[in-house]
C-alpha cells in the first residue's frame, strides 16, 4: 500500500514537534505486505494479514528485554528529510523488508511515536550524500583513489559528528514512526560491503527531541553468502570483514531473517532507554 506522504521531504525535527501533522496512521504500519513469508517451522504468513499473534510469532527468538548495544553513528550519518517506507529508489539488490519493533528496556512495553532512521550502503558500497568519501573497497582499483577516498578504501574518520552531504542522492535513507505497537517497517535491499566492516545497517531512534539509541543491524554470514554470490553484489570481489573479525559486531545485533517469495524478511527488538538510566 502506497503512503500519501512517501518520498515527502519533511524534516525529522518536524516530525518530533508533531506527528499528527504528516499523519502518523498513513505514514506506518506493522509489516504490511503482500509477499508470503515463510519462517523456520515452514509456516507461510501473509504479511498484509498479520495479526498481534502473528507478529509476537515473527519477532520469537529476538524478543529481549536487554538494552540494545549503541555504537557510533559513523561517518555517513544526516538527516535526510525522507519520511518514507520504501527506500530503495534505483537501487538494484535483494529486496528486504526490515520489521523493528521499539520497546522500552525497562518496562518491555512498546514505544509507540518514535522516529526511526535506517540508512547504509548500496550494492556496490556507496552511500547516498557520501559517494566520493564511499568510493573505495571491493577490488583494488589501479592508480590513485578518486578524491575524498580513503587510500584503504574505508569510511573516512567519523563518530558523532553529522556528514555535511557531498551530493544531492537519498538513496536507501529513510526515517519511519512507530504506531503504538512500537513497530516500523522498511522496505529496502539487502546492504552491499566495504572494506573493514562487515554488512550492516545503521539503526537511529529518536523519543522526543532526543536521539535514544543508535545501533547497527548485521546478518547472518551463510546468508551474506548466498546474497553477495548474486548480481549486482558478485561484480565486486576483496571483502575483508565478516562479523567474526568485524569490530563492532555483537551477537545481539544479527537480525531474524526468514526467506519471502520476492526477497527477504528481518524482524529484531530495537530495547531503548528513554530515561537515560542505563538499564
């Protein structure tokens, strides 16, 4: 179902003075699909019909009440004004649909009105507004690095600080607002690779005016594998990180990912701390 607001630009700054001004029951809803999914035990679920029980079955074996592990937000983080679901644009790649479900990591009760951000990589490593600083990774090129990469080929040096973006793409960028079940869904493709991490995706969530956990979501290696052996992912060859050797990867970050008919489903809980208390 298409959203009346999807690909609006509106800042995420507006969303947090008021969600009811880009209409929150038009903008989300919990995994929403036509696709068939079928999970470990060989059941199909329609998405589009997806029940509470139904979505209690898909996030089983995610469901923590832990507080999720932070990191930092990395060098390509900026707020891209894209409110919108589907993030993928031009974007060639295995289709994933990403099912976040945010809760409180005290109370374990949903977190209903957060923003939530994802961004990463295409295919080939790039970053939307960050392409010439993500021009690196995959086969060493011949001669010098374009400029503004790295001569490894890595992410510039970052941490907290916001990118000031270096041209005008959007691409696989997007932020969601959770309904009261505390869920998002995106619809994205399966993140590409660069040098010195392992394939991931960046996760930021905000509660009020604040920014409450930024996290990275990674995959299982057997299905990295499967996917990367697959165009357009097979036309670059070198990766050096997996999440064995990754230097951010923690066990609790890998998503639930089941095979759907078109591509593929991760659901995961997203435990944040609103209170700021460390529990």
């Amino acid at each position: 179902m298409e959203h009346d607001h999807e690909g609006q630009r509106v800042s995420r700054r507006r969303l947090l003075a008021g969600v009811s001004s880009v209409g929150l029951g038009a903008l989300v809803t919990a995994c929403a699909g036509k696709s068939p999914v079928t999970t470990s035990t060989g059941e199909t679920v329609a998405l589009q019909a997806v029940t509470d029980a139904d979505l209690t079955a898909l996030f089983t074996g995610a469901r923590t009440c832990t507080l999720t592990a932070t990191t930092t937000q990395g060098p390509y983080y900026f707020d891209a004004d894209k409110i919108r679901s589907d993030v993928r644009e031009d974007k060639q790649g295995a289709k994933l649909r990403l099912a976040l479900q945010v809760q409180d990591s005290e109370t374990c009760k949903p977190i209903p009105h957060a923003v939530v951000e994802i961004w990463h990589c295409d295919a080939g490593g790039l970053y939307s507004g960050a392409e010439a600083a993500s021009g690196g990774g995959g086969t060493p090129p011949t001669g010098p690095p374009p400029t503004g990469t790295p001569p490894t080929g890595g992410p510039p040096p970052g941490g907290d600080q916001d990118l000031e973006p270096t041209d005008d793409k959007r691409y696989l960028r997007g932020a969601q607002v959770t309904n009261q079940r505390g869920t998002v869904e995106f619809t994205t493709i399966w993140p590409g690779w660069y040098r010195g991490r392992t394939v991931h995706v960046h996760v930021m969530v905000h509660v009020g005016n604040e920014k409450t956990l930024t996290t990275q979501l990674m995959f299982d290696e057997a299905l990295n594998t499967e996917v990367l052996a697959t165009q357009p992912y097979a036309q670059r060859t070198g990766r050096d990180t997996f999440n064995d050797n990754d230097s951010i990867y923690q066990p609790s970050m890998l998503l639930k990912v089941t095979k759907a008919r078109d591509g593929y489903v991760g659901c995961i809980v997203l435990n944040a701390d609103p209170d700021h208390d460390g529990v």
